[in-house]
C-alpha cells in the first residue's frame, strides 16, 4: 500500500482499482459523509487533511474551510484550488488562528499520531465556537493490539479504545458520543484478519526494547519493516467494496474506527 511521502497517508487509488487500496480509501472517505450541518454555511477546520481528498470533498458544498497539515505544500498538486478552501502549514497543538473561529472541527485519523493529546484538544476547544461541534475518528485499538500492547504501527503514538476517548473528550467538552465504523461482514472479517493482535506481532517491540542501545539506520529499517509487515501481510478479501458498504454502529467496540461526536 502506498501510504504517501510521509509514510502514514492514504492515498486515493487509481480509476478503477480495487482491493484493499480502495477498501482503505474509502474507510477514511467515510469520515467525511459524517460531518455534521455540512449542508449549512458553516466555518469548517479539518487538522490533518492529508492529500486533501477528503477536503475537496467537503468543498462541494457551501461551506468555508481551512484545511491544516504538516506538509510544506498544499495537496492540490496540478490542480486548481477550490475557492472554499484555505491551507496552512501548521500542528494541531499549536493552532494560528484566534479563539471561538470554527463552527466544527474535524480531524480523521490524526489524534493517535499525537505526542501531546491534551494540548491537541484544547487547542480544539479554543478555537471551536461555544455550541460548535468536533468529529474525530481513529483506529479501534480494540481490534488491533492486545490491552498491554504498544501500536504496531511505528507512527502511531497512541491508539485508543472507545471508553478511553470518552473519558479523555469529557474533560474537554460536555456532550461526547462515541460510535463505530462497521462494514459489510466479509470486509470486517477481511480487516480483523489483517489487523488481529499475535504473539508474532509482538516480536519487533521486544527486539526494539533489548536492542536500543545498538540500534543503527539499518536495524531501524529493518524494525520498520517487521512491524509494517505484521500488519499488512493479509490484504485477500477487499473485493467489490464501496463508500455505501460503510455504517455507523453504536456498539463502538467491533468497530474498524472510533467516531467520537462533541460539542462545546
């Protein structure tokens, strides 16, 4: 899977292409059909946005947007910028704009490569209108690592469960639900295969750990690989998927992703 020029993007597969490409493509494309009062005039941030596939999306509706990365340049590539859209270089925990901005804050598959998490969310609170709204998802740690387990996914700083979020949003805002992306039975049985914690997946943590004080580029790369291939080795099973086999379950614990929903 080509995941872009940082090592942790998807990017949206060729015309055509499926598989597990599309699969993964369209998971994260899924997030974006959830945003709330999309259809209103409404003042969006979306932190982490990526190759901007998802942006561009929202920009089709009558909405102001300012999209934030970490990359130096803007995700539009040989493309004409929507008008919509605003971009900026800049961290989630350190946001350039003023307090009580945005009507809703979005950011999809961004808080479990966050060192400082806290930071992160107050840096949400502040700038989110009183009354506003915040959708984040994240990977279910529930299906992909044992309760004692570090992420496999070497930039991955935390993954969480859905109690943990709920626990962690509620010190910032007052209503939190939390929910979970579920898919078709033979895509969930498909990813939970691919993803499922192994005593196998815990190797590369406990050579990392007794090894740290010899490590050099090549063993790092090496490491990388091991952890990288524990969870991409099985990719059978993503055939026909589209953006329509995706749903929203209340039972956030099977879930493929967390969806959290507050608001200030």
């Amino acid at each position: 899977m080509d995941i872009g020029k940082d090592h942790c993007r998807v990017i949206p597969p060729i015309e055509k292409e499926t598989g597990f490409k599309k699969f993964e493509y369209l998971r994260h494309m899924y997030g974006y059909t959830l945003v709330p009062d999309i259809k209103k005039n409404v003042h969006i941030l979306e932190i982490g946005s990526g190759e901007g596939y998802g942006t561009r999306y929202l920009s089709e509706y009558p909405i102001k947007i300012v999209a934030i990365d970490i990359m130096k340049y803007p995700p539009y590539p040989g493309q004409q910028k929507p008008s919509n859209i605003e971009y900026f270089q800049a961290l989630g925990t350190h946001l350039p704009f003023r307090s009580d901005l945005f009507d809703c804050v979005i950011s999809f598959q961004v808080i479990e490569h966050i060192q400082n998490e806290k930071m992160f969310l107050n840096e949400i609170h502040r700038v989110l209108k009183n009354g506003g709204n915040v959708l984040i998802t994240t990977p279910n740690r529930k299906l992909r690592l044992f309760p004692f387990q570090k992420p496999r996914n070497p930039y991955h700083i935390h993954e969480y469960s859905g109690k943990e979020l709920y626990r962690l949003l509620r010190k910032f805002f007052d209503s939190v639900t939390i929910l979970g992306i579920k898919t078709r039975p033979d895509l969930m049985d498909a990813e939970i295969a691919r993803v499922k914690p192994s005593l196998l997946s815990l190797l590369p943590q406990k050579i990392n750990l007794l090894t740290s004080r010899y490590r050099g580029e090549k063993f790092r790369a090496v490491l990388e690989y091991s952890r990288r291939r524990t969870l991409s080795e099985n990719t059978d099973g993503f055939s026909n998927v589209e953006l329509e086999d995706f749903y929203l379950s209340e039972d956030f614990n099977s879930g493929l992703d967390i969806v959290v929903y507050a608001k200030k």
